[in-house]
C-alpha cells in the first residue's frame, strides 16, 4: 500500500527544531510507516479462524479489513488539517497511542462488534501518525536531496511488508496463538512511541496553513478520474487478492498458515522484482501506454482465473500464479498513475493528493468489499470479477479523455 500525506503547508523561514541526522531520521520515522501497512498484512492468516473465534460471520470479519483500508486513505483528509492547525507531534503521538491502546484491546477481546470497532480505531490511529510523519518529512526536507533518499527507503520497506507480514503472523499465531499479532502489533507500537517521546520536536512552519483549494477542478478533470480509476483498479485488485487468499489457500485448498503466507509472498515477490524495470518501460511507454498495459495484464490475470476456478480445485497454479500476472500489472499501474492524476494541479498539490487516495480508498473499500462479499470470498470470483470490471471502466474512461483531447486539438485556441 502507498500512502502520501495530504496536507498543504506554505513554507516559513524560521529554522525547523529537527537536527537528526539522516540515519536517526530514519529510525525515528519508518517504524510508524511500516506499522500501518503491517497491522493489514500480518492478521491475513488467521483471517479464516476468525468467524470461528468470534462467532461471527465472514462478512463481518471482511469489515475488519475493508475499514482499515478505508480509514487509512480518508483520515489523511481529517488529520491532515489537524496537524496543520495543531502541529505534527500532538497528531503523531496521539495517533499512535490509539494505534497501540487498539492494538492490546484487539489481543483481549473475543466480541466480534468490539473487534470491529476497534479494528477501526487501530486504523485511525495509523492514519493520523502516518500524515504527521510523512508531513513532518515536507516540513524538513523539502527542499533537500535527502528527501528521495527518504521516500525511496520507505517505498522499499513497504514493498516487503506484504511479503513477510503473513509469514511473521502465522508464525506468531502457530506458537502463541492468534493474540499474540495483535500484542505484537502492541509492542511495536510503544517501542515506537518510546523512541519518539523525547526525540520528535514540533516541526510545523509557524505561518498559516494555506487555504485549501477547491476541489471542483479535480473532480471535472477526465484525466484525474481516469489516473484515479487505474489505481483504484490496480491497488483493489490487490486488496480482494489478500481479502479473499486465507479463504482460498487455507479454507478450500487445505494450506497450512505458513504455507499460504509463503505463496502470498510470491505476489508481493512478482510486485518487488517487476518494480526493478518497471521504469525502462515506464520510459518507453510513456503514461497512456504503461496504464493500457497494466490494464491489459489485469485483465489477462482474470482471464486466468476464471479458466481455473472453472477446470480446477484452488492451488498455486490457479490462483496464486493469475495473481503474478495481476501482480506486473499493478506495478506498472501504480508507477504512472499519480503523475498522470495530479499532473495538472501543482498549484493545489496537497489537495489534490489527498482526494486522489481518499477517491481510491472509498472505490477499494467499497467495490472490493461488494466483489468479496457477493461472489463468493472462497473463490477466485471476486478477485477475477473486480479485476475484469475496473480494468474495464478504467479503458473506457481513458478513451473518453483521448477523445476530449483530440477534441480540444481539432478546436485549438478558439475553443469557447
């Protein structure tokens, strides 16, 4: 998952309170950064004992993951202004004591309405310490050289969350029990507060937050729908792989915790190693092309799937290698779909990056969700299903903007 914060800060020339060095920086910032995305990854195994557990029905424990996800998009909109009023230490810390208060309550609770709700507040807590730390990142560094060093380093963190979370989880689960994740998640979370109590200073520019820009140009744009719409198909496409993977691999094809976390880890492998030259073709290309082409790979993935759901019980071979597939598709996706979203709206930039994650979160949540729940979350349907039907909407709409741009074109200034 790729998350950006979305507050908008006019810069101040009054020196910032933050003199760590880069490498302290670091182990200060990432643990916040890869908590998020780990209390996703490393509760998938454990995913198909849940009903059991709690007594509840899958449909609800699918909320305890669609909430998550959505919460960690929609909160940059709400705690973003927050910590642009109040500062980035406040949000930080209070996000992260809701985070790891969650955390141990999720470790001693076996009502399904509490876990839920709590599932929630451990989101919300995420989402609040990622906008300040990636905040307080754009407050710091800016304008410095060591910020690419920094957004490279926790985009490649987060690149193995996904493929050692459900290893670690059910490792966690099969000698301590399912408890342990969450009291696991727990720790972290107060080693990570520990570490920033004293060492987090305020780096809020002094001045005024800049007024927020309206989100009328954004919502109008064909080119930001159809760039928002790719990434929504390619990171939900994802999200109903890993919400429906634990009912398939361990629920229908009989895998063990640990074995279903290894094959999981091979999409998130595919992810890694497509990453590494996806920007000679990105460059090739060009952005049209690498997201026709990341659509067409999704499409050819459903297409997989649906022969093997249809000729063949659940395996690797039928569900997890159409994945590897869906997999190169994403990457390509989600490498050009920012840039071709937001490319018009420098000028409102905070905004626009802000409605770009939270339009995503709302489609994966609640698409994604619907495709689980109404296909059948222990088949490859739903999975195949989004995939085909997003990748779709998302050609068609890209058709429509080459349309209004050849329009535009063909009329030249004296367009009204």
């Amino acid at each position: 998952m790729f998350l950006i914060c979305a507050d908008s800060i006019v810069p101040d020339s009054k020196p910032l309170s933050w003199n760590h060095a880069l490498p302290a920086a670091l182990l200060l910032m990432a643990p916040f950064d890869l908590l998020a995305s780990l209390a996703m990854d490393i509760y998938l195994p454990v995913v198909p004992a849940m009903p059991g557990i709690l007594n509840t029905s899958p449909a609800v424990i699918q909320l305890t993951l669609s909430l998550y996800m959505a919460m960690l998009g929609l909160g940059q909109m709400v705690f973003g202004p927050i910590s642009d009023r109040v500062g980035r230490r406040p949000v930080l810390l209070s996000g992260a004591v809701m985070f790891t208060a969650a955390s141990f309550l999720l470790a001693n609770t076996t009502d399904a309405t509490w876990f839920v709700g709590l599932r929630l507040l451990q989101a919300v807590g995420a989402s609040g310490a990622l906008v300040a730390t990636f905040a307080t990142v754009r407050d710091v560094y800016a304008e410095r050289p060591e910020s690419a060093v920094i957004y490279s380093l926790f985009s490649s963190m987060l690149a193995f969350v996904p493929a050692l979370g459900p290893i670690a989880g059910a490792l966690l689960s099969k000698h301590f029990g399912w408890r342990a994740i969450f009291l696991t998640l727990g720790i972290l979370g107060v080693l990570a507060l520990l570490q920033a109590l004293p060492k987090w200073t305020e780096t809020r520019p002094t001045l005024a937050a800049a007024p927020p820009a309206a989100l009328r140009p954004m919502l109008r744009s064909t080119a930001f729908w159809t760039y928002t719409l790719g990434f929504s198909a390619a990171m939900g496409s994802f999200f109903v792989f890993f919400s429906t993977a634990p009912r398939v691999l361990m629920g229908q094809a009989g895998y063990s915790e640990l074995h279903f976390s290894l094959a999981f880890a091979t999409a998130a492998l595919v992810m890694m190693g497509t990453t590494r030259f996806a920007k000679r073709f990105v460059a090739s290309w060009g952005w049209e092309g690498s997201l026709i082409r990341g659509m067409a790979l999704l499409l050819l993935g459903a297409v997989l799937l649906v022969t093997g759901q249809a000729l063949a019980p659940p395996s690797i071979v039928t569900f997890v290698m159409p994945m590897w597939v869906i997999a190169a598709g994403i990457v390509f996706t989600v490498s050009v779909t920012a840039n071709g979203a937001l490319e018009a709206f420098g000028d409102m930039a905070g905004t626009a990056v802000a409605l770009y994650f939270c339009i995503q979160s709302l489609i994966v949540g609640v698409l994604g969700t619907a495709a689980v729940v109404l296909l059948d979350g222990d088949t490859a349907w739903p999975l195949a299903g989004y995939a085909t039907c997003m990748a779709l909407v998302t050609l068609t709409s890209l058709k429509a903007l080459r349309s209004q741009r050849r329009w535009r074109t063909a009329e030249g200034p004296h367009r009204p």
